[in-house]
C-alpha cells in the first residue's frame, strides 16, 4: 500500500511535532492505525488474502509494542493518543 507525502505529512502534522518529524512516537502509532484501518478495509473484501492479513498482525503488535513503550514512558501521552485515535484499551 502506498501512502502518498501528503497523508504522511497531514498524521504527522496532526499527531507529531512537526510534518517532518517522523520519529516521534505518537506519529509512528497514527501511521499505524492508519495502515491497519486501510487493510482492515481491504480484508473485509478479500477474506483470503492470507498475505495482507499476516501484514496486517503484524503492524498491529508493532503498534501495540508502541503503544507499551509510550505508556512506561509517559501515561499522560499515551491516554491522550490513545483517546485521539479511538483506540481501545
């Protein structure tokens, strides 16, 4: 799946420091839920595409190992991501 510069830059102006700032941690986790809504989307379509369902478990336990790090790190960040992006848990 491509994501055009524009999206990229629009999560990470919404969810990051910058536009620029790709590394931060709220960024990479909104870059991941938006991949995974969009292959969500995709399976729901093609229930036998076993190659985009084991991608999309897997960006689903990076965001999740994510998830964990920014919650030891900062609860105060990690609620506020986690309620911006309507994420359970």
């Amino acid at each position: 799946m491509y994501i055009s510069k524009e999206v990229k830059e629009n999560i990470f102006k919404k969810h990051g420091k910058s536009e620029k700032d790709t590394g931060s941690t709220e960024g990479q986790i909104a870059l991941f839920t938006h991949r995974i809504q969009h292959l969500s989307g995709h399976l729901k379509t093609n229930q036998k595409d076993y190659n985009t369902e084991r991608s999309l478990v897997r960006l689903v336990g990076k965001r999740r190992s994510l998830l964990d790090y920014l919650k030891s790190k900062d609860i105060n960040r990690y609620r506020a991501i986690v309620k911006e992006l309507g994420l359970r848990k």
